[in-house]
C-alpha cells in the first residue's frame, strides 16, 4: 500500500504553490475582484477566461495576482492536470479623489524594486561551431 501511495505523495510535495503577482504602479483601492476557482486546462496551457474587470474598476486596474491554493493544487493532481483551476485576483486602481486621501507612504514602507526584466546582464557567448 505505501508503494503506491508514496508517487501520489512525492508528486504533491514537489508540487509547490505557485504566486505571481503584476503589479501597475497605480494606488491601490480596497475594491478588488476575486475568482478562487478560475477554470483552466491542462497544466495551465489552455488558460482561464479574462476578467473583465472595466466595469467594476473605472479608475483601472492596480494589481492582478494569479496563485494555487491548496485545493487548486488538490484538483489539479487528482486531474492530473487536466483541470487545473487557479486563483485570480484583480486589485482596482484608486480614482484620483482616493489617491489624495490616502496616507504618504513612509521610506521604510516602500518596496524595494526587484531585478530588472527589461535589462539583460552583459553577457559574452563564446559561439562553438561544431561540424
């Protein structure tokens, strides 16, 4: 029994939680749309329907976070990653009369920016031909 158990288990421990979070530099407001179960297909391949979100956030969007919760994960084994739901949140952009309202961010509450997508390292390949 605990041999065929122990690929089940080793496949949810590999399996970590996945988060990414897109952030665009427009104040946040505490409006937010939240879909815990977004439905997507095959390990993600096939993605869930957009949001859309230009009726509920008329300033913009802030901030959209896709991750995995527990259950998504459990799904998505059990599935076997045919059905691979996912969590997606959308975060609305503060109007211009909320922007004003909300409190200064102190310097030791900002962010600190992260690595620069938009550069790559200077690297040099040295090209190896081979015949």
């Amino acid at each position: 029994m605990f041999k065929r158990m122990l690929p089940l288990f080793l496949i949810v421990l590999i399996g970590g939680c996945y988060h990414a979070q897109i952030s665009t530099g427009a104040p946040a407001s505490p409006e937010a749309i939240d879909e815990p179960w977004a439905h997507s297909f095959l390990a993600g391949l096939v993605p869930p329907s957009p949001v859309d979100a230009s009726a509920q956030c008329a300033s913009g969007v802030s901030r959209v976070e896709t991750r995995l919760s527990f259950l998504n994960m459990v799904a998505n084994v059990v599935t076997f990653s045919i059905y691979s739901p996912m969590h997606l949140t959308v975060v609305c952009a503060a109007s211009q009369d909320q922007a004003d309202r909300m409190p200064a961010l102190e310097a030791e509450d900002e962010r600190k920016p992260g690595p620069r997508l938009d550069r790559v390292p200077d690297v040099e390949i040295d090209p190896v031909i081979q015949d």
